[in-house]
C-alpha cells in the first residue's frame, strides 16, 4: 500500500480479522503516544464490498447491502476489540450538529436502527463505546481531552466549515464536561487537497464571508488565469506539517510501520506529552495562516478557486483554542489516492465511504 505524501504523518496498522487475516488501517503517528484511547481511518481494502465500493465501503442506503456494511463494521470493531453493537455513528447531512453521546446510543447505526437525524458530530465520556463518521474526501476532525477524558469526532465538509463544526465540537465539550481547550488534542484526518479541490465561486463567497476578505488575484470579480509560480505555497502555513501534492511522494509501506516520534516529556498527572513548539508554531508567528489567501487560492481554471479545507479547519481549531502542539493536520489527500481511499472528486461520485473511528479506553 503506498500514498502520495511528503512525510509520514500516519502509522499503517494492520487490523487482525481471523485466521492471521490482516487488512490495514491509518492511524495518526502524534497519537499514538497519547495513553486512553484508540483510534483509526480506513482505507478501502479489508472489507467485502464489491465493485466501485470494493471493499471496506460504509457507504448505506441503495449502494451496498446491509450485510456487506454489518460484515465489514465487525471486521473494523475488531481493532477496538468489540463488537459492533459498541459503535455508535453520526448521521450526516452537513451540518454543525453535535450530539453527546451516552451508553443508552450504544450500537446505533451500527447494530440497530439510528433514532436522530442530522447530526455530524459526536461527543462522548463512556469508555468503550467507539464514536463513526464517514468520508470520502471531507475532513474528520478527531477531538480527545486527556484531562477530562472525553473524545469527539466530527464531519466537516465544506458546509460544515463555514459553520466551524470544529469549534462547536469544541464549545460543546467545554459546556458539557467542563473541557479547557488548552488540554484537548486535536486532529484532522485524510481528506481533499487544496490541489485537487476546485471550486466555484457558489462556494468560494461563503468561505470569503466567513474567513475575511480575499486576496486580490482570487477576488470575487473572478480568478485571473493561473500563474504557476502564484500556485506555489512557499509561505504556506501548512509546509511544515506537509500537504501540498507538488511535493516529491514518499510511498508508506503496509509492510511496516513508522514509530511515533518522541513529542516531548510526559505529564506525569495524565501521562500526555507535553510540548512547547510545534509546526505549527512558525506558522502562527508569522500569521499567515490566518489569512485568507491560503485558504482560498486562485484557481486553476477561470473563474474557479482552489479550497484549502486543512488550512480553513486549522485556523478554527486554533482560534477555539487548541494549542498548536496538540493539533495534527493531514498530510494525506484523498483524491490524489483514490485507488487506496475513496474519493468523490476523483471518482464522480462513484464510491465508497472510508470510516473514521475513536474510542476512550476503559
């Protein structure tokens, strides 16, 4: 299994199903070393799902059968250890809505019927119960406060964005459980690229609206033509915690995996790492990851954008108060890797739904 990518932001774990059988799963390589929880992103091998949906598909209604989906959540809750009837699943309809989640959900989209509807974010405290959203190239944003022990998983598409889902995740957890945003840990996963997202200006105003004024050769009179050397993120925030597809690709072997990295000493209260620096510092210092070019770029086409979804998430998660050492951002582009992760933008619409799970451990 290999990725375009610059670095190696993600560990490859190979999930056991039975028999030795193995199918691999993402996980991020910053998170490993944070004690109390388990979590992972799929990719489309190790399921049972066939065709454009082979094969670890979560994607519902007419698509797959409902045998397909209840096989292949078995085989994913058998990286958690459990059994289906644990996991409890978002529904998404891009929204800001977030639901606390308690032991009564237990099993809901998973093994029994959901009873809400519009909800793409997901908070809970109960050890054991495996929190799961959906994505084909929408970023997951993965929330965990040691300090409280509580975890959130939220969906954040682009209509998600504009209504910064990250920060009400957050602002719900600060309300609910009495989460400080300077202890939780956050991360966004696999999802589009600013490369390979082109959008119209449909979209492109909200996220003016939203994120400040744009930048001249992206104004809403219409992109100019593109000029390679302005596509070039040199200044970008995001360089040092890699995401652009002009980079040279380091393929990720299924084969092996990739230690996490020594983030710093421990907190000896909650056994967390502690850090006084990031990637994200410099970015920070120097502001541009607050600016609206990064974020919002001239397009490719005429009249078209190019969106930065990390950038855009990144910024929100920060302004709600998460410190820049205990926030992850991708590295890893759906589109760009469709024939390992489903992807919408690269296939027309004709795929599958990766998974994005998190549980607090016992």
């Amino acid at each position: 299994m290999h990725f375009q990518s610059k670095q190696q932001v993600f560990d490859i774990r190979k999930s056991e199903i039975e028999n030795g059988t193995t199918f691999p799963v993402l996980t991020f390589a910053s998170w490993e070393i944070l004690p109390g929880i388990r979590h992972c992103f799929t990719t489309r091998a190790g399921g049972v799902s066939e065709g454009y949906l082979a094969s670890l598909n979560f994607r519902r209604d007419s698509y797959d059968t409902q045998e397909n989906i209840l096989e292949n959540l078995r085989r994913i809750a058998l990286y958690f250890d459990t059994t289906p009837d644990r996991i409890v699943s978002a529904h998404q309809t891009h929204t800001a809505n977030v639901r606390i989640v308690t032991e009564a959900d237990a099993g809901k989209g998973a093994a029994r019927p959901l009873d809400y509807t519009d909800i793409d974010g997901l908070i809970t405290d109960v050890p054991g119960l495996v929190l799961f959203t959906t994505h084909a190239d929408c970023p997951p944003l993965y929330f965990y406060d040691p300090v409280r022990r509580v975890i959130a998983l939220s969906h954040s598409g682009w209509k998600g964005t504009v209504a910064r889902i990250g920060a009400v995740t957050i602002r719900k957890m600060q309300d609910h459980f009495g989460c400080r945003p300077e202890d939780i840990y956050a991360a966004i996963g696999p999802s589009i690229c600013r490369d390979c997202y082109e959008i119209s200006e449909d979209v492109a105003e909200p996220f003016r609206a939203c994120f400040g004024k744009s930048d001249p050769a992206a104004s809403a009179s219409g992109p100019s033509e593109t000029n390679p050397e302005a596509l070039k993120s040199d200044s970008s925030p995001l360089d040092t915690v890699p995401g652009s597809s002009e980079s040279d690709s380091s393929p990720l072997d299924a084969d092996s995996s990739v230690p996490a990295e020594d983030s710093g000493t421990l907190d000896t209260e909650h056994g967390v790492p502690k850090s006084d620096s990031s990637p994200l510092d410099a970015a920070t210092d120097s502001g541009t990851l607050w600016e609206i070019p990064r974020i919002l770029a001239r397009g490719k086409n005429p009249g078209k954008y190019q969106l930065d979804l990390w950038a855009a998430n990144a910024r929100i998660l920060l302004e709600a108060g998460i410190t820049p050492g205990h926030l992850t951002v991708t590295n890893l582009c759906t589109c760009e890797n469709s024939t390992e992760l489903f992807s919408h933008r690269a296939t027309g619409g004709k795929r599958g739904l990766q998974g994005a799970f998190l549980m607090l451990e016992d």
